[in-house]
C-alpha cells in the first residue's frame, strides 16, 4: 500500500501535502513567516545584531562601488578620445571593482555568523515547540514527515535570506538605479526605457514558466516524503521485517517510491530547461536593444562613445546577476512553501500547557494507612479521578470543559464530602487490608476500622462509586473514557484491567498530563493537575514504565539515569542498586563494556524483557511517589517477573498506579478497576470480584487465563549471546 501511495505522488495536491504534515487547513500570516527570519535581521544579542547591520552596510557599499566603476570607464574612453593617458579614472575604476569584490568576500564572511546564529535559533525554537506538543499531537502524525519538513523549514529560511534579500532585492534595486543612471547622467530615457521593459518581460515570463515547475515539484516533494516514510517505517520495524522474511517486498516498495520520484524529477528538469532558454532569450535580445538604442543616440549626437562603453558595461554587469534569475526564483518559491509549512507548524497549538497561574505541585502530610508518615521526600500523595471523560479530537472543546470543571472544583472546595474511599497497598508495602466508607474531614484522610459492604458490578470496594452526572454535550467523536471517578488513597494502588482499547492506558496519560480530559478533574493530594506545572509532576511527582519502551541510542547507564531530574550526576551504587533491583545484574556482569554498553537505536540490541528492565531500573532510580506500571512486566519470564514485583514491593511510602492485561500480576493490589468500552463496570479486591461469580467480568476474565495457563506448555528460554 505504500508503495502505491508513492506511485500516485503525481496526483496528490497540495493540501494533501498540508494534510500528510498535519498542518491545519489555515496557512501562516505573512507576519508569522516574517517572525521566524527575524533572527537573520534582529538577533538576541547586541554583538549579533551589529553583525547583520554590518552584513547589509557591506552589501550597500558593494553595490554602490558597482554603480559608480562604470562611469568611470566611460570618461576612461573619452579622455582616450582625445589623446589624453586616463591615469586617474582607470585607477578610480579598477579601485572600485576591487572594492566591490572585497565588500563581497566580507559580507559572505560576516553572514556566515549571521546565518549560524540565526538558523541555531530557529531550530531550537522548532524543536522546543515540537517537544511542548501533546502526546495525541505525535501519536496522529508521521514522525518522518514531521522532521523533515522541520529541517526543510530551517534550510529554507536561509535560502530566503541569503537568494531574496542578500540577491535577489539588491539586483531589482540596481536595475532601477541603473535606469535612473541612463535617463539623468546620459541623457536616454529609451535606454532607460528599454531596460525597464525587459526585465519586466524576463520576469513576467519567469514568474509564469516557474509557477509551471512549482507545481511538479510540489508533487516531489509528496514522492519523496514517500520514499523518506516507507525507509523510516521499514527501518524502524525492521525486527518485524526480518521476522516474516519480508526484505524483498520492502525493497520492491521503495524502489516504486524511488521510480515515481524519478519520473517527476525528469519532468521538473524538462521545465527547468524551458525556463532557462527562455530567460536567455530574453536577455541576449535586451542587451543587443539597449546598445542599439546608445548607438542611435551617439550618432545623433546626444552621447559620447565613452558614454557607449559605459552603457555597455552596466548592461552586462546588471544582467550578468539575472541569468540565475530563473532558478533563483524557484529556489525562493520552493523555500516559500517549506517556511510556510514551518510557520504553521510553529502555529500548531500546544493543547497541555502549562496555566498562566500554575504553580508547583506540593504534597500534602498525607498520614499512611499502614505505617507512620514517610519523610518528605518519599511522602506518597492520594489520587482522584472526578467524572473525567476523555475523546480524541475536538480539542478546543476539551479545554473549555476543562475550565469549566476547575471553576466547579474550586467552588466546592471549602465543602466536606460526606465519603471517601481508599485501599490498602501491596506495592507500597502494607498489608492487605479493605477500607470502606471512610470518613474525610478537611480533605484529610484518616484511617478507620475494617467494614465490610457490597461488592458487585458499579458497587464501592475501597473506591468512590460516586459518579458526576456529565453535562449535556454534543458527543464528541472516538470516546474513550465516559465519566470515570474513583480515588486512590495516599500510599495505596489500584489495578486497572479491562479488553484492549478499553481505556486503561488513557487513565495513565492523563494521570501524567500528556493529554487534558475533555470533561472532568484529576486531583493529586487535592489539586487540579491542570493547575500545577508539568515540570513539577511528571518524573519527579510521577514516575512511568510503560510496556513500549523508549530507550536512547546511549549505554546502559545513560538510559538508567535518564529519570534523574536536570540530568544530575547520578552515584554508581545508586545506579547499581536499581539496576539489581530490577534483576539486570546478572545480564549487564555478562557484557564486555557493562553499564557502558550501547543498547543501540530504540534498544533494538537488547530483547523486550531487557528493555522493560532497564525501564523499571530507571524508575526505581528516580523513586517516584507515584509510580504507574504498564504492562512493565508483561515481556519477562515468570521468574524475574516475580523478583522485580518483590523488589517494587519492597519500597513502600508510593502510590502505585498498575496497568495489567495478566491478572495474576496484580492480585495483591489492594483494589482493582475493571473497565469495558470506556466506563467501570467493577471494582473492588481481588477477592471480592471473584465472589461475583459468573456474573462477573473480573471472574470470567481471570478463569480463562488460568485456564490457558494450564493448557500452555512449558516455558522454554533460548539464551542468546551476542
């Protein structure tokens, strides 16, 4: 498919360029584009900045120098006329070509400083934004699309600068100057006239022949985003590809993707030959009318031979720039449409951003259920999820309901729930233990004595069953979760399982803030996750270990310590210590360079057991007071599994968030939410949701997997050593 995709490149428009960047259907201001070259004219620094002053001061000078030499030459000729030796005025024109060269050389000197600065700025600034977009802003684009039209967007802002202003606009300034030149000092308008004409025509027929050629190359530029998009999915599934044997069928696809981009290449090239013909044209005839019409003049009387060979020198020397008119006109054209894919993706909003007034996120003195209060520094905070819904899309509808629920949370602050609710951890240490209906006064949790209540489908077991009835909406498009609200008591966990595409890995990206609900509040320790700086939440409040592990083509110790805030230097022994905890001794004493080994591009050198490993070494080494678990030990073996579940037991004052599909992996938690399509169905303990019966989700579930378990067959490990 593909491939077929980039076969039809030729028939793709450019708003399905737009579309495939995904740009929003409005294009950039011609302020916004003018606010991304704005370093190459006004840097950050004073020194910088006398720089581009200077760059252009240097360009002035050069074609000042380039105006007066050939006046000189002409009173050379005719005081050569008349038998006179031109000393001076040879020397004063010779002088100023030289000065022309050497304001030249120094102005591409100092630009080059210009440029680097400038084109530093940019791409810092591109890529800053493109880091402080949402996670559903990257998980809906191509990645190599993306880079590419932001490297394509950062090249071409120096291809504006340097071929329109630093060229291009000195050369149609000249040209006037020149003309005002022939029709003042020498008295011929019709040159003058004549000049004028034809550039106009070149350029008229430049501009037409060019917008011609601009719209195949939009169409190349589709084939090869293709090309690009099928190397990058191919290489970065290339384990997938070599598992099915599929080498050969990757191959035949991006060689129809090079082919297609081939055949538009061929027909940009015939164009450009056109183009170029056509502007030779043009300009061999002006240059022949300009001298006709001096000739004319000279033998009427009206000029001077000198003034003849001056006219003749500043035709040359003014069309000898605008023979690459043509393809710098298109080098423009096409570095006009990647500024403006760059400006609109600057424009792009970043939908999680921090509040105006957002403040760092500060844990309560929360007391433990099960132990006294931790220090500080290790304090585990409560969680709160009240009516949250989420949806894809519609974003701007997403962050009014959200205002609207933080005006509604912080209206009913100063009132006291008549309930609570709150469970016991296993993952934080305590014993297991079931506390229901507790109390809550001044939104401080306290403990109570052991009770014993309903447990059943939509029944409370150690969470909130309260609900908050959604306000009356248009029903947004993809709903993934519908008014969801529980709560997790400082120091406690809870499960979360439930069928694919249930939610569940929804709940824990907008624990962490990569995505705002569409409707609904996320409270730790009592504020609005919304209202806290994410720098303050995630990592150093919020610790993640997700079952699609990210790591860095960087060694082992790199990945380890790369939870560590600010990229502090991090102790051996602490590394060391949360690399054993995580059972990844015994494989990283295995390996020549240790902890100094490369683990390769995503981790591909490392299987998905060492990568989930590593993850959860990274982790523990930031201890977190909340840790949230995604299928963080779905890849290992029963065995490790075991040891590292003992090892995160082992750390208590934490609040643990666990995602699980394997349900034997979370049946100490203390509570368990069961989710279908988006909504709770059940909740409550291990225990409790086996004592539904068939009626239950929870019992059906866990039945089956034990039942599979049984019929699976031994495990078997292959060690392989690289």
């Amino acid at each position: 498919m593909r491939g077929n995709k980039a076969v039809a490149a030729n028939k793709t428009t450019a708003a399905e360029i737009r579309s495939g960047l995904g740009l929003s259907s409005t294009t950039a201001s011609w302020r916004e584009m003018a606010d991304i070259l704005k370093p190459y004219f006004w840097p950050k620094t004073v020194f910088d900045r006398v720089l581009a002053f200077s760059c252009f001061s240097l360009l002035g000078g050069s074609k000042v120098c380039n105006l007066l030499a050939p006046l000189y030459f002409g009173y050379a000729t005719d005081r050569l006329l008349s038998g006179e030796f031109p000393v001076r005025e040879l020397l004063l024109f010779g002088g100023l070509r030289f000065g022309v060269s050497l304001l030249d050389e120094g102005q591409r000197l100092v630009y080059l400083r210009v440029k680097e600065v400038a084109y530093r700025e940019i791409a810092v600034r591109t890529f800053s934004h493109l880091l402080s977009l949402s996670h559903s802003y990257h998980a809906s684009r191509k990645l190599g699309i993306v880079l590419r039209a932001s490297d394509r967007g950062n090249s071409s802002a120096s291809t504006i600068v340097d071929m329109l202003f630093l060229r291009l606009v000195p050369t149609i300034l000249e040209m006037f100057a020149t003309s005002i030149v022939f029709g003042v000092t020498y008295g011929s308008p019709s040159a003058a006239g004549v000049l004028i004409l034809s550039f106009l025509v070149y350029f008229a027929s430049t501009v037409y022949l060019t917008g011609f050629r601009t719209r195949i190359r939009a169409q190349q530029n589709v084939a090869d985003n293709d090309a690009a998009q099928i190397a990058t999915d191919t290489l970065g599934g290339i384990e997938t590809v070599k598992a099915w044997s599929s080498e050969s069928r990757e191959m035949q696809k991006y060689s129809q993707a090079i082919s297609a981009q081939q055949a538009l290449n061929r027909s940009s090239q015939s164009a450009l030959v056109t183009l170029n013909l056509t502007q030779q044209f043009i300009m061999r005839g002006a240059v022949v009318a300009v001298l006709l019409v001096s000739a004319i003049d000279y033998l009427n009387g009206r000029s001077s031979v000198g003034d003849f060979a001056a006219i003749q020198v500043y035709t040359v020397q003014l069309f000898q720039p605008l023979m690459w008119l043509g393809s710098l006109y298109t080098l423009i054209s096409s570095a006009g449409s990647d500024m403006r894919n760059l400006a609109d993706l600057l424009k792009e909003p970043a939908t999680v951003r921090d509040a105006v007034d957002a403040t760092p996120l500060v844990l309560l003195p929360t007391p433990h259920a099960s132990q006294v209060t931790p220090p500080p520094s290790s304090r585990p905070p409560r969680i709160e999820f009240r009516g949250v819904s989420f949806s894809y899309g519609e974003v701007e509808d997403a962050l009014l309901a959200q205002n609207s629920a933080v005006k509604k949370a912080s209206s009913a602050a100063s009132a006291q729930p008549s309930k609570t609710t709150s469970f016991a951890s296993a993952l934080g240490g305590g014993a297991h233990r079931r506390y229901l209906n507790l109390p809550e006064e001044g939104g401080t949790t306290t403990s109570a004595s052991v009770t014993t209540g309903s447990v059943g489908i939509g029944a409370t077991a150690g969470l909130d069953a309260t609900t908050t009835e959604a306000p009356p909406s248009k029903a947004p498009p993809r709903k993934i979760l519908k008014n969801v609200s529980f709560s997790v008591k400082a120091g406690d966990s809870v499960a979360i399982v439930g069928t694919t595409g249930s939610g569940k890995s929804t709940l824990s990206r907008l624990l962490m803030r990569l995505c705002d609900p569409t409707e609904g509040t996320v409270f730790i320790d009592g504020q609005d996750v919304s209202r806290v700086t994410q720098s303050s939440l995630r990592g150093s409040v919020v610790g993640y270990v997700p079952q699609d592990i990210a790591l860095f083509n960087e060694t082992l110790r790199e990945n380890i310590a790369y939870s560590r805030m600010g990229g502090a230097p991090v102790a051996e022994e602490d590394v060391n210590r949360a690399m054993n905890a995580s059972q990844l001794g015994a494989f990283v004493a295995s390996l020549p360079a240790g902890l100094d080994t490369r683990v390769g591009e995503r981790g591909l050198k490392l299987s998905g057991g060492e990568r989930q490993r590593v993850a959860i070494a990274r982790a523990l080494l930031a201890d977190p007071p909340i840790l949230i678990l995604d299928e963080a030990t779905s890849a290992l073996d029963s065995l490790t599994e075991s040891l590292v579940q003992k090892a995160v037991r082992g750390v208590g004052g934490r609040t643990s968030f666990v995602i699980a599909h394997r349900l034997s992996t979370i049946r100490d938690a203390h509570c368990i939410l069961v989710l279908e399509e988006g909504e709770i169905v059940e909740r409550g303990s291990h225990e409790e949701l086996l004592s539904l019966g068939e009626e239950g989700k929870y019992y059906r579930l866990w039945n089956q997997q034990q039942r599979e378990e049984l019929d699976a067959p031994e495990e078997v490990h292959v060690l392989v050593k690289e």
